[in-house]
C-alpha cells in the first residue's frame, strides 16, 4: 500500500478541474490519498471532485482548508462553523473520510485547525488583502484565537499512537520554521494567517513521524526534531514555480517515497 498526498487543488480553476478528472482509475486502487484541504469555496461542487478521488483510490482522507468556510456567494446565512460541519458532512458522503485511521502499521490522522497568529501579528497590508476576513463569518466575540481554538480542541480525542508509522496531515501550518529560507522579507506578511504552534503540540503528542500541511501552497520538505514535514500543494496554474502540481508517494510499504507523474 502507498500513500499519497497533495493539498490545494482549488478545483475553481478548469486546468485543475482537469487534473482530476484524468486521474488514472486503476493505478491507485490499493492505495491512499491524503487530500489536506482547498478543494473549493463552493459547496455545490465539492462532491465532484471528491467522489471522483474516492473512486480512484482505496481510500481518501480529507481535511476542508480556509477556500471551504468561505461564506461569501455560497451559503451566505450560515456561519463558518456552520458551513464546516456541511462540508465534513459532504466530504464522508463521497467517501472522503474526515476522521482518523489508527493500526498496529500505519496510522493516518486528520487534524482541524485555524491560525491564531502565533507566527506573527499580522501588518496593515495583510489585514487589507486576506480574503478570509471578508470572506468567512463567525460567531460573535470569535476572534482567531477561538476559532483555533474550537478546532483544535476536536483533535484532543485522538489518542497517543504508539505502534507503526503515524502520519498527521492539516491544511494549516503547525510551525513557521517549515517554510523555506528563501522565501523574501516581502513576502512573510503572510506568515501570521498559515497556521497555529497548537497543531505542531499535538502532532508531537499524537507520536506522528510525517506530516503533511498545505495552505502555504510552498512545496516543501523539512526534518524537525525527528517529524518529517512536507507540503505538497496542488496550488494555482500561475504557482508552477513553486507547486509541483502532481501527487507525491509520502509512504509505501517499504517506506520509500518518491513522486508520482
Ligand atoms: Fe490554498
Ligand atoms: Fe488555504
């Protein structure tokens, strides 16, 4: 059995649409995907993508990204919150599995998050141009740190794993040191909105050994104190630069990883 992961497939984009709808359905039937959010901001067309995914593997884990709880022209009476239990509901309908797989070998774990601005402050600019401010609605009196806080305490059932190969994966980054050195000064406006350091306690406490993050729609691999973090993000078709825009093999039965065309 292999696993594979990608994240951010923004399937609003026809050249990503099309990714998936030529995904080979034979090559990967043994095997499992590890989608770590970012599939769509509309509702509506979530269940595409995700039943077509759950058919070309044996199995299909999923976490919804920022792009699902966006209100805004979808849904727009519902809170964030509300939208997230629709889009967990939909993704376990089409066979994507929100909840986690715990064995004596392998262990796949899904984690919730949100950022709480524990990589930053965010400046002037970030607070004018990050969509989800505009774009998500909470509850009142949630500010980010609640709504990380809310969910994250849905990961604390998860037992400490202590057999096999664990893998965790979330949209949301669980530490800043992942992302790569050169990314410019410029460019690290962002870094408060890609994640929460709650997520990286929890992973630790889990005993994961790789996990898989997506949202910064970077492709990177980095070894931290004995955690493998990799992201693989799909990403946009302007990102070729930095997004690899295939699937990656993270673990197989030997324990090699490699890409997949
Ligand atoms: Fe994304
Ligand atoms: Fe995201």
């Amino acid at each position: 059995m292999r696993v594979f992961a990608v994240s951010d497939i923004h399937i609003d984009f026809p050249e990503n649409a099309a990714w998936f709808s030529n995904l080979s359905r034979e090559e990967y039937q043994d095997d499992v995907l590890i989608l770590a959010g970012d599939v769509s901001h509309s509702l509506e067309d979530l269940d595409r993508p995700l039943t077509a995914l759950a058919r070309c593997f044996a199995k299909v884990f999923y976490v919804p990204g920022n792009h699902e709880l966006w209100v805004i022209r979808d849904l727009e009476t519902l809170s964030s919150l509300e939208k997230f239990q629709k889009v967990r509901a939909v993704a376990e309908e089409c066979g994507a599995s929100t909840r986690p797989q715990l064995s004596p070998e392998i262990s796949i774990v899904p984690l919730f998050g949100w950022y709480d601005y524990s990589f930053g402050e965010p400046g002037p600019e970030l607070k004018e141009r990050w969509a989800d401010y505009l774009a998500c609605k909470w509850p009142p009196a949630y500010g980010v740190r609640e709504i990380t806080s809310h969910f994250i305490q849905m990961n604390d059932s998860v037992p400490t794993v202590g057999s096999g190969t664990v893998i965790t994966f979330s949209h949301f980054l669980p530490r800043i040191d992942v992302m790569p050195d050169r990314i410019s000064e410029r460019n690290r406006f962002l870094y408060p909105i890609l994640g929460s350091s709650l997520l990286d306690r929890q992973i630790r406490r889990i005993g994961a050994s790789i996990h898989l993050y997506g949202h910064s729609h970077v492709n990177n691999r980095t070894t931290i104190d004995g955690i493998t973090y990799i992201n693989n993000a799909f990403g946009y078709p302007a990102e070729e630069a930095f997004a690899s825009r295939r699937l990656l093999c993270i673990y197989d039965d030997e324990g090699i990883e490699r890409a997949s065309p």
